[in-house]
C-alpha cells in the first residue's frame, strides 16, 4: 500500500503548480471519514509535505466562515511566492493562538471538511475526496471523540449538512479515496476528465498490476 501512495505522491509532484510556485491539494470529506489520518500518511510519501488543517483556521462560532483567513493568512502569500504565516486556533481557550510560518513548498495539503469548497477551487492542483457515507463518517467521529463532545457533534453535523447542500465538493473531486483493511484505494473522481489541459492522466494516479499485491 505504501508503494501506492508513493506513486500519487510522484503524480502529484507531476502537477504544474497551482498557487504561485505551491500545488496546493485538498483532502474533503465528511467529518470522522479519515481526512487527516490520510493526509498524513500522503504528506509522508512526498517526503514530509506541509499540511494545513482547517481546524486551525475554523472556530466555535465560524464552523465553515474561514475562507477569508485562508486567502488571507495562506493562499494570497503562496501566490506571491511568499511563506504563509496562519494563527491556530485553540479550540480549548477558544481564542487564536501565536502566528507561524508556512513555507510554500512544492506541495502543500489542506485537510478538512469543506477544502474543495467553490472558493477554494481555483487554487487548487487536485481535490481528493474520502470517500465513506455521512452517516458512517459521523458515527465514527463521534465514536472516536466520546459522550463529552455529543453535543458539539450535534450541531456540527447540522451545520455540515448546510454547508454542502449549498456548496458541495464531491462533484469536483479528481480522486475518491476509499479506506481499505490494509491502506487505501482510490477511484476516478467526478471530475477526473474535466479539466482542460490536463498533463497528467488518471492512469498514473492508479497503481500498476505490480503494485496491487
């Protein structure tokens, strides 16, 4: 499994870049469905890529209203050419923590739900898309976060909802990424085809007959 992601490592290192000298690519899907377990073992196949989490930039009371700190903090430096300098936020303190620094390298992932969102897309090399069904995603999470955090989850999956009914990223998605019992596979997206001027084809983001084993 790890010689497959190596090979979308290389396919995406193969992209022409997307903002500035960065491509930038976003790891979507629902919450609990496995975006930041993946992004980390991708973000390790490229040789220890930067990931940005949008739980960084989202807070209590702006679940999905971080576009403008996104473009503002990363997407507009990286445009530059300049290291991004973003503030976390510290989902505890509920408040924004000490700014630090995030280099343009030449490939970046942004991970979390709502990274292909419409603003966002322009920027962007490829979107990947976990793919696992809301119901099963949620149900996971909330496993995984406990009683303490039922109510959080509540309103989270409500606000979830909204927001991809308004601006879905599925339909965008260059690549489904499905969580096997031993790694990952991943599947032609609904936009695989649709780009114009496409220099690299689906063919080298799946794995040769050598490497299925």
């Amino acid at each position: 499994m790890e010689r497959r992601l190596d090979q979308l490592a290389r396919s995406l290192r193969a992209l022409p870049p997307s903002c500035g000298p960065v491509r930038l690519v976003a790891v979507d899907g629902h919450a609990g469905s496995g975006k930041s377990t993946f992004a980390a073992r991708l973000a390790a196949a490229l040789g220890g890529a930067p990931v940005l989490h949008l739980d960084d930039l989202a807070t209590h009371d702006e679940l999905f209203e971080w576009t403008g700190r996104l473009r503002e903090q990363v997407t507009d430096p990286f445009s530059r050419g300049e290291s991004a300098r973003y503030a976390p936020y510290d989902w505890t303190l509920r408040r924004f923590g000490p700014a630090q620094p995030l280099a343009p390298a030449p490939v970046v992932l942004i991970e979390g739900v709502g990274a292909g969102r419409a603003a966002v897309r322009p920027v962007l090399a490829r979107l990947l898309w976990m793919e696992m069904a809301a119901g099963d995603s949620w149900a996971r999470g909330r496993r995984r976060d406990g009683p303490a955090l039922a109510g959080f989850w509540d309103g989270w999956t409500a606000a979830e909802m909204r927001h991809f009914a308004a601006d879905p990223s599925r339909p965008y998605a260059d690549l489904l990424v499905r969580q096997c019992q031993e790694g990952y596979e991943w599947l032609p997206g609904p936009a695989a085809t649709a780009r114009p001027n496409q220099t690299v084809t689906m063919r080298d983001y799946l794995p040769r007959p050598s490497e299925t084993a």
